[in-house]
C-alpha cells in the first residue's frame, strides 16, 4: 500500500525525490502520512480537494481485502 501511493504522489510533483510515507498501525488502522514539498502541496491536494479525495479512494479500494480501516493524511 505504501508502494502504492509513492507511485500516485511522485506521478503528480515536480519533486518526486521529497515524497515520502510514513506507516503507523494501530489495532483498527493503519495511518499513511504522507509528505511532499511545500511547493507541490497543492498539486497534490487539488482544486477543493479533488486529488486527495481520489488518492484516499485508490487506496481504500486496493486496501479492501485487509481487516483494517486505511486512513491516508497529506503534510
């Protein structure tokens, strides 16, 4: 999953070397944060939101199979 969404975010940036995700699990879930450069911050959050809406969607469907809620943050 962490694979998953380096591949969507360094797709959408001019500085694909300053992506990066970080995993913390819990019992119920497991939180993905990711970072990117201030400069793409709005690349990847989108127009109201847009983007990272569907990010967030990607990941929930590929994560449908595992037991867990999958919670992606964007810093």
């Amino acid at each position: 999953m962490k694979e998953l969404i380096i591949y969507l975010a360094k797709s959408l940036v001019d500085e694909p070397e300053a992506v990066t995700v970080e995993e913390q699990e819990t019992d119920d879930a497991v939180v993905y944060t990711l970072s990117v450069a201030p400069d793409d911050m709005g690349r990847v959050i989108g127009k109201n939101g847009k983007i990272a809406k569907a990010i967030r969607s990607i990941v929930k469907s590929a994560s449908y199979k595992l037991s867990k809620k999958v919670v992606v943050e964007i810093k």
